[in-house]
C-alpha cells in the first residue's frame, strides 16, 4: 500500500492541543484511483508549506479504489485556508465527480497522532452518517 508517512510542517510548541483531520476517499473506478495519485504531488508540497499546518500523512489503496488523509494543523482556520488555496481547491474541485464516497472527521488533540486512531474515527462517523 503506497504512503506518504508522517511528514512534520512546522514543528508545534510543547504541549500544544492541535486541530486535527482524518479523511477517507472512495473513488469510482481505477482511472480515477490514478487521476487522485496524480494529483497528490502538488497537494502534499502544498500541505508540508502551508501556514500553521504541524504535519500530514496520506495511505493510498489504489487498487481498493481507497485514500486515506491525516492532518494536524495549529487551527480550524489553518485547516481551511490551506483546503481554499491552489493546488488543493482545483484538484479536490477537479475530482469531485470522481468520488464513490467521502468521509471527514475533526478533533482536538495532541499534534501527531496514529492511524488507529484516525481510522476509528473515521468508522464513527461513517455509523453516524449512516443511521
């Protein structure tokens, strides 16, 4: 399974309680799967430069038509900006159609965190949305 592992942005002040963000993409066919891989170069430069962001990380299953993003980020509002900027609005905007399903979830905690974590609150609200 291709990765990009853990890649810290700015390093956080001690004991600083981050703005985090897991996601979990579906896309609809193998083409797309390639289009996203495609498209991850310019958004990961962009994520390990972008302003108040403390670190990302992304898991791809590409023949599971499967992505998989984690971020720790200083603030909600470090979060959005850099999901309204170019690259990563065109290319998010750009492959819309191309999404089975989408799934976020946001919380507060320590700045790096694990992909355990992560997926179980991803499966959380995949439940919650479901009922």
């Amino acid at each position: 399974m291709p990765a990009l592992s853990w890649t810290a942005a700015t390093p956080p002040p001690p004991d600083t309680e981050a703005y985090l963000m897991a996601s979990r993409f579906e896309v609809r066919t193998l083409a797309d799967a390639l289009r996203f891989l495609l498209k991850t170069p310019a958004v990961w430069k962009q994520a390990k430069g972008a302003p108040g962001a403390y670190g990302a990380a992304l898991i791809a299953e590409p023949l599971k038509r499967t992505f998989w993003t984690l971020s720790s980020w200083e603030s909600e509002d470090a979060l959005h900006a850099y999901a309204r900027a170019v690259p990563h609005r065109p290319v998010m905007t750009g492959l819309r159609k191309s999404m089975k399903s989408a799934t976020f979830t946001y919380w507060a905690g320590p700045p790096a965190i694990d992909w355990t974590d992560a997926r179980n609150r991803l499966a959380e609200k995949q439940r919650e949305d479901a009922s």
